[in-house]
C-alpha cells in the first residue's frame, strides 16, 4: 500500500516516513506522507494516532489506547483490582459486554463500572 496521503495541496517539500503504531492488540507500519503545511504530527491525528515526539516521530499510539490507560490510571491501586476493573470498564464501553452483566462478578470477581 502506498502512503497515506496529506491533506494539502501545496506539496511543498512533501516526505515520506515510516510510523509504527500501537494499538491495545496490535503494532502496524504505516508509511505517512507529510509536507511544511501539514506536519506529521498533525497527519498521525488525523488517521487517530497520537505521536510519541513532535518532531519526527517514529512510534505513534492509537488514541483508544491512550484512553485506556488514562482509564487505569484513574482505576489504579496496588492489586489486581484495578487492572480487572479497567479492563471491565473498558469492555462494557466498547460494547463487548453487555449491559446485563454490568454489576455482576464475572471478570476477576469484581463488579463493572462505568
């Protein structure tokens, strides 16, 4: 596949660079082009990545990850608990589990939250 293109049209010193994305389940190359008026940090946020530095980036993260591990700092403590009632919470937003199980104790024995 060819690289993902800009949002521009003036082209102006237009580059191509390579990006490794962090997904929650997976990593993926993508090739990414870039130009003076739209700079690669701003094309990564546009495709739902969030850059690792501002200036050429080369590991970007998906912004579902990020809000996932915002969501584990906000749930954290020093047991297992936090880690099962992040990843519950996390599930039960996303749809995977459905509501009726919201409350009961099927995933690590602790109750969902939203």
């Amino acid at each position: 596949p060819g690289p993902v293109p800009i949002n521009c049209e003036c082209r102006k010193n237009s580059c191509h660079v390579e990006v490794t994305a962090v997904y929650m389940d997976r990593l993926e190359n993508h090739l990414l082009s870039y130009c003076e008026c739209c700079p690669l940090a701003l094309t990564l946020l546009g495709i739902g990545l969030f850059p690792a530095s501002l200036i050429c980036p080369s590991i970007a993260f998906s912004l579902g990850h990020l809000l996932f591990i915002s969501k584990l700092f906000v749930h954290i403590s020093p047991n297992i608990t936090a880690w099962c009632s992040t990843i519950r919470s996390n599930l039960v937003e996303r749809g995977f589990l459905p509501s009726a199980m919201v409350g009961k104790k099927t995933l690590c024995g602790v109750p969902a939250s939203q």
